[in-house]
C-alpha cells in the first residue's frame, strides 16, 4: 500500500467514525426528546386521574367526571376510581 493510499484509508476511517459519531449523537437526541414527551403526557394523565380522585372524594358520577377529565371509563376503571 501506498503512502497516498494509507492516507486515504486513514481519511475514509475518519469519515466513518465521525458519521457513526454523530449518528449516535441524534439518536441520543431523539431518545431524550421521546423521553420528555412521554413524561410531559405521563404527568398530564396523573394531573387528570388526581383531579377524578378528588372529583370522585366530593360524590361526582363517573359520567359527569369523565365529561370534566377527558378520562375514559377504562382509564377510570383502572386507575381504580
């Protein structure tokens, strides 16, 4: 192999990990992107689920908590409410 030849071999390795390093890098985003997305939906379902429990500790039915929570039956059901 040539000295003009290791060089590009050694410039192609180059390229390679640089791209493999910045692909690790966005999928490193999107994986905490996806994260926060799910803990932001996560935490609004609880919100909802508390207000149904307090809703629920006052005497409302279950139809009209559904109505103000947005909550459906099962969800309801399963959150033990």
């Amino acid at each position: 192999m040539t000295y003009l030849e290791e060089l590009e071999a050694e410039y192609e390795l180059r390229g390679l990990e640089k791209g493999f390093q910045k692909g690790i890098e966005q999928g490193i985003e999107k994986g905490i992107e996806k994260g926060k997305l799910e803990g932001k939906l996560e935490g609004k379902l609880e919100g909802k689920l508390e207000t149904a429990r307090n809703l629920r500790a006052e005497g409302f039915n279950l139809s009209l908590i559904q109505k103000i929570t947005d909550l459906t039956e099962e969800q309801l059901r399963e959150a033990g409410i």
